[in-house]
C-alpha cells in the first residue's frame, strides 16, 4: 500500500514539475522584457542579454509587451517633449535597440544577427536568403556612417520593406571599420557633430552565405524593393540546380541586368535630352537585331574568354555612362524616377521626431515651433530628391560594375573578397588607407603635425 502511495506521490511530484516548467517558460520572455527596462541597470543588462540569445522571438515579446509605449512615443502626432524628456521611454528604446542591434529599431522592428554563422545557420534552416550589409560604424548607434543611417529612416522604418525583410530574408550587418567623426564647437556651447565619408552595401547572399546581387548605398523605397524581389527570385531558381547549373543561371542573371541597365540609361538620357556616346550608339545589324557593342562582343565571345576581357567589355559601357552624364543631366533623370523616393508616413514620422529633437536642443519649447508642417514639408521634399538621384547613380554607376564582377566565378563564394574590392575600388575607401582619404601628406596645413592628434 505505502509503495502504490508512494508511485502515486512520484506522478502527481512530476505532472507539477512539468505544468511548473511549462508555466515559467511561457512567462519567462514576458518577464524578461518587463525587467529589460528595469530602472536597475544590472537587471536590464541581464534581460537583455538573455531576450537578445532568444533571437527575433525575444524581439518580438519585447514588443508585444510594451505595445502601447511604443505606439505613444512613435506615432506621427507624439508631442515633441514626449520621447526627449520620458526616462521610461529612454530606456525602452535603449532595449529594442540592444535586442535588435539596430538604432530606431522602434521604428521598423527588426532583427540583425552580428555573427555570420549564426545568420547562415538560420538561413538553412528555414530556406530564406540572407540581407547582409556592411557599413562604417554600427548600426546600433546613432553615429553610423549616413547610408545607413539613411537606411534607418528610408528602408527599414517603412512598414513594407520591413514586413518583406523581416518574413522572406534573415538579417545580418558587420562593421568594415569606424565611422569617421567631427565636432565642430562654435566656442558659445553650440556644438555641431557630424560624421565624414563612408558608404555602406547590402549583400544578397544564399544560405551558404555565397554573392547573389549587391545594391550598393542609397535606393529609394520602390527601387530598393523590386532589386531585392529580383534578387530574391534568382535565390529561389538556384534551389534546386547544380553547381554547373548555378554558374550559368548567375552569369546569364547579371548580364541580363547588364543590358537593361544600360538601356534604362539610354532610354533616361534620351528623355531629358542628353547626349549619348557613339561608340555605345547601336551601329550595325545582326540577324535583323540592333544590339548594343557590348552585346555584339559578348556574341563572339568563346566560353574559353578570359575573365578579363569579360570583365573588360562588360564594363567599357558603365565607364562611358560616368564619363558621358554631367550632374545637371544626373538631376534631370532622377527626377524621371521620384516615384521610386517617394517616403512613406512611417519615414516622414521618424524624420519629424528626430528633427523636433534636435530644434528643441536649441531652445524650441513646442512641436510647432520646433517644425511647422511647410518646413516638414521642405524637409522631405529635399531628402526625396536626394534620395532620387542616389538611386540613379548608384544604380546606373556602380551597381553595373557589380553585376560585372559578379558574372566572373572569382566571387562566387569569397563575399570578404568582393567586399574588400568594393571598398578599395567602388567606394574608393581601400582598408590600406587609415585616413579614408581626408588626410594626404602632401597637403599644407599651417598646423603643428598637420593637425593629426592620437589618443
């Protein structure tokens, strides 16, 4: 009898342990993202830390628990001492910010791994490409280089663009080096800070982490999206092929882009009225077509070519387009393609929050004094037409030297070494220059050791 006791003692011990454990692992992210704005700095650290090893999960409780905070300190009408002056708030945002890895994250709720294996890891697991971006600085910090804080407030804080990252791509950044960073310090307690230089790169990666396509700097919202559909497209063909298969797939892809990028080029120049270079004038008739000179050479070409003479004819045309387009020319096509820099509310809400911020540092007591609607409006109508002709240009000048590096198998699986290239030649901020080029010893200065100081 005592033993029969006993067996029912140890069943009825184990079924509470167990509904106990269920109970605390269904509570615990709910607690930690309570404590993660602990006014003890210890405990927040610790739940953070703990949220931030759950992954997108561990976001994603941070948000749901604090919904409504979020939602009163991001929306477009929240007062402009509501977010500056709100300790609680301050340190909300400090938490998304950590679990996330991304400054503003409130804005666009997003995860970004830090460490490649584990971004590669869990895009094996569940199939979806990778969205690896490089960058001066880190995105956890206000003081990124602009690109990518500009990729805060354009790209990741529009609802669509993160809805689509967030569901079809796993998020990775990695730092190439720091920001450069001035203060100018007007001697009255004003004082300016500013970063210098840097640009940034978003990598289309497969799970393996091996170059699909690379949008290099600032795309405006449309443009950006339908690169990453086509990139996300070509991800989705190669599941399924061989390796062999794969090569040809690829290369066929970026020259295919090739070719529609120079003739959108052509096609913008012609309408703004611009002139386009001869020896990219379709001059001769093959088979009843009118190919370009770059499409005729690649008709002669063997699969024997070698990858320089690919990589030379690929790209004659793309130098001929920097050469030929003057900026009055540049100005007029990007005002063909407004539409794809048109900001979204969630953009121009974000905009209005960080600019009231910083008027209200300089004395302005109230939102409207801060910023009045014509001045917002002013606002962004000048980002959008700053962002218009980013797009253009870095579509139509760089992004047509990557698609012409990636044809070659020399990148096929080094993204360091293709990294390491764009820095060094597209973004002309090779790693073996420490000053980024804004220091050169062959310029005077009148200042003791030419104003260079080191901690």
């Amino acid at each position: 009898m005592r033993a029969k006791n006993f067996a029912l003692t140890l069943v009825i011990f184990s079924l509470v342990l167990v509904a106990s454990a269920t109970a605390y692992a269904s509570t615990r992210p709910e607690a930690l993202a309570r404590a993660a704005v602990s006014e003890n700095p210890s405990e927040s650290r610790a739940a953070i830390a703990e949220l931030r090893a759950l992954g997108p999960a561990g976001l994603q409780t941070l948000f749901a628990i604090h919904a409504d905070e979020i939602k009163r300190n991001t929306g477009a009408n929240t007062p402009a001492a509501s977010a500056k002056d709100n300790e609680s708030w301050k340190r909300l945002s400090a938490a998304l910010d950590a679990v996330s890895q991304q400054y503003d994250s409130a804005a666009s709720g997003l995860y970004w791994y830090t460490d490649f294996e584990q971004a590669r890891t869990e895009a094996r697991k569940q199939g979806k490409p990778i969205l690896s971006l490089r960058l001066l600085g880190n995105l956890s910090e206000e003081f990124s280089c602009a690109n990518s804080r500009f990729f805060r407030t354009v790209l990741y804080s529009n609802p669509h663009i993160a809805k689509m990252l967030g569901e079809r791509f796993i998020l990775h950044w990695k730092s190439v080096r720091p920001v450069p960073r001035v203060t100018i310090d007007y001697g009255d307690g004003r004082k300016l800070e500013r970063t210098l230089t840097g640009n940034s790169i978003h990598y289309i990666l497969d799970a393996e982490g091996r170059p699909l396509d690379a949008l290099p700097g600032l795309y405006g919202p449309q443009a950006f999206m339908r690169e990453l559909e086509q990139a996300e497209s070509v991800f989705k063909q190669l599941a399924t092929q061989t390796n062999a298969q794969r090569t040809e797939t690829l290369r066929a892809f970026h020259q295919t882009r090739l070719d529609a990028i120079t003739q959108a080029w052509k096609a913008d120049v012609q309408k703004v009225g611009g002139k386009i270079p001869t020896e990219i004038v379709e001059t001769e008739q093959i088979d009843g077509e009118t190919p370009s000179a770059r499409a005729a050479a690649r008709r002669a070409m063997s699969k024997a070519v070698t990858e320089v003479s690919i990589i030379n004819s690929i790209t004659y045309e793309p130098r001929l387009l920097e050469a030929a387009t003057d900026n009055a020319t540049w100005n007029k096509i990007a005002a063909l393609h407004s539409a794809d820099a048109k900001l979204d509310q969630a953009s121009i809400a974000l905009m209005r929050r960080q600019t009231i911020k910083t008027l209200n540092a300089e004395g302005a007591d109230t939102a409207a004094q801060a910023l009045a609607p014509d001045q917002l409006a002013r606002l962004v109508q000048n980002f959008e037409r700053y962002i218009a002709l980013d797009t253009v240009r870095n579509e139509y000048l760089m992004h047509t030297k990557l698609h012409a590096w990636l044809t070659s198998l020399r990148y096929s699986n080094n993204l360091e070494g293709l990294n390491e290239r764009v820095y060094s030649e597209l973004f002309l901020t090779p790693r073996n220059d420490p000053w980024l080029g804004l220091f050169s010893p062959d310029t005077y200065t009148a200042l003791e050791n030419s104003g260079v100081k080191s901690n």
